[in-house]
C-alpha cells in the first residue's frame, strides 16, 4: 500500500493529499494521478458537463445533475392553425402540432392495443 502523497492544483496552486486509497483506485482503474484537487476537480467536471449537447440533462448524462430550461420554438399547428410551442426547431419537411391536437393524433393512432408503442412491447 503506498503513502498518501501531496499535489499541487494545477488550476488554484493550493497542495491536497493524494490518500493511498485514491492511488490503490487511480492505479487499479489505470488513471494517471489527479492534476487538480478534489474542488477544482469538481467545478472543472460541472462546467465540462454544462457546456456539452449531453452534459446539460440530456440523454447520457445526467447523473444528478439539474437540467436547464428547455429552449422552445414557434410553430403553426398543422391541424389546427393555431401557433404552438415545441421543444425542437420545426424543418418544415413533418407537421407539427400544438399539445391538443398532438394528443388527439395520439389517440387515434393507438386503437390497437393502447400503451405507449401502440399495443406492442418494444423489450
């Protein structure tokens, strides 16, 4: 087992203490020791999550972390006429409707069985 070792922070300057349980899992998982300290770690790991297309609370990556508001977008109600608000950026190649006349299309394409995937199980 080796002895706790002291770093330097390559972001904040301040020394921190490498334990011999963090060297043990480091050399174990096949990391290089750590260039910044447990905070300066922390903060790094937040901004490199909130900056990427995943990182934000999308698919893939949210562990924990709290998802910003959804960016809409105005839309004309295929159906309806009526202007609505997506959570995509409309191409105007597929319709698109408001929340009403999406649950009505909704409805009416699920006769078969119900359920989310129209009677059948996607397991």
């Amino acid at each position: 087992m080796s002895a706790d070792t002291t770093l330097t922070c390559r972001d904040c300057g301040q020394a921190f203490t490498f334990s011999s349980g963090e060297q043990d899992f480091y050399a174990s998982r096949g990391f290089s020791e750590p260039s910044r300290c447990p905070d300066c770690r922390a903060a790094h790991k937040s901004r490199r999550e909130g900056g990427s297309s995943y990182g934000s609370g999308g698919y893939g990556s949210s562990y924990g972390g709290s998802r910003g508001p959804r960016e809409m977008f105005s839309a004309t109600c295929s159906s309806c006429g009526q202007e609505a608000q997506v959570p995509f950026q409309p191409s105007g190649d597929k319709p698109v409707y408001c929340s009403t006349c999406f649950e009505k299309q909704r409805g009416g394409a699920n006769r078969s069985g119900g359920g989310r995937y129209g009677g059948r199980n996607r397991y």
